[in-house]
C-alpha cells in the first residue's frame, strides 16, 4: 500500500517543525512562502514544476 501525500503538505509540515525545533523564524517562513509565489509566477516555474516531478517520479520508482 503506497501512501500518497502533495508536495505542499510535506513542505508545510517541514517549516512547521523547523520553526518549532530549529529556530527558523516566522519571518523567515513567510519570505520563503512569497519567493514561492513569485517564482510560481515567473517565467522558471515550468521547470522547477518538471524537476520536482522528474524526482517524485525518481523517488517512487525506488525499492526499499
């Protein structure tokens, strides 16, 4: 049985713990959400959007 999460979440509750446990702080999150919405709506975003699904795609096909 394969458990099937978005990218998002995952990168939600990653900052989530790293602001609770690592010290980054709420400032630094919420810059780092908006450098996330003005790369979505660059000219770039097409190919970070085949990079990040040429990896999921690397990382489902591994056998653990």
């Amino acid at each position: 049985m394969a458990l099937s999460i978005s990218a998002a979440m995952l990168m939600l509750v990653i900052v989530v713990v790293l602001v609770r446990r690592s010290g980054l702080k709420l400032a630094h999150a919420v810059i780092c959400a908006l450098l996330g919405f003005y790369l979505a709506s660059s000219s770039i975003a097409p190919s970070i959007q085949q990079v990040t699904s040429n990896l999921a795609g690397m990382l489902n096909d591994l056998k653990l």
